[in-house]
C-alpha cells in the first residue's frame, strides 16, 4: 500500500460509511440452527455412549479370551512372558467360571480345551446383551399395551 502524502487529492478520499450500502437483491443472513440438545436427546446420547463404551469393552475381553483358548488349545508354554500376562489378566475375569466343566487334554504336548474360557466368553456375551436390552429400555419409548 502507498502512502499519499497528500490528503486533499481529489484520487484519495477515505470512504464516509463504515458499511456502505448492498447494492444489489436483499439476502437475509443464514439462519443459525440450535445445536442444544433437549434433556431427552442429552440422555439418548450419554446412553448410548455408555453402551458403545461397555460394547469397546466387551469385545476387547472376548478377543482376550479367544487368544487365550487359541494359546492352550495349542499348548503354548505357560512360562512364556506373554502367555503368562495373559493367562493372569484374563484369569481375574474367568476366576468364577473354573470347575464347572473338566477341560479336555488334547495329546501330551500339554494342549487342552478350556471349557472356563468358553463359558466365560458366553457369559461375558449375555451380560452384554441383558445390560445393553436394560440401557435401551431406558430410553425408548413404551410400547402400545396389547389388547
């Protein structure tokens, strides 16, 4: 930008509006829509967020659990690091399935069928399910009574 050094050129005048006037067709300003949530849709939304939380947790324990039925179903050495944390981890959440079914020894490389891992992955799967019917309940609306 150049400086004039001389205000009173007719070329140079400092505009007298500090919006001049639209010259053209009227366009009314865009109409801003609400982005608050009712008390209802805000209560939908934590709900929901509680299941899709409580589902990543699900499926992140069920896929625990089938490395682990997969690890002594092909008889991988309790002693190994990994083996190890895993069995320790999930076996906190499997500790109230064991005993209830005898595993089955598949040969003597050490490799069995833990039933405990499979009635807990069915387990845990109920237990979701029921709680995710619960949560939904809460929010849905109630059906026509059947006459």
């Amino acid at each position: 930008m150049q400086f004039n050094s001389n205000p009173n050129d007719p070329n140079y005048s400092q505009p007298t509006e500090t919006n001049p006037p639209y010259q053209g067709q009227y366009v009314p300003p865009p109409v801003q829509q609400s982005t608050a949530m009712s008390e209802g849709e805000s209560c939908r939304y934590t709900i929901g967020k509680i299941i899709d939380f409580i589902r990543w947790i699900i499926v992140a324990l069920e896929l625990l659990f089938l490395l682990r039925f997969v690890l002594e179903l092909i008889g991988a050495d309790p002693n190994n690091a990994f083996a190890h944390f895993l069995y320790a981890f999930t076996g906190f959440f499997l500790n109230a399935c064991h005993g209830i079914v005898l595993n089955t020894k598949l040969g003597t490389n050490g490799a069995f069928i833990d039933s405990a891992t499979l009635i807990g992955m069915a387990e845990y799967g109920i237990l979701y399910w029921i709680l995710r019917l619960f949560l939904r309940t809460t929010v849905s609306r109630p059906e026509e009574p059947i006459e």
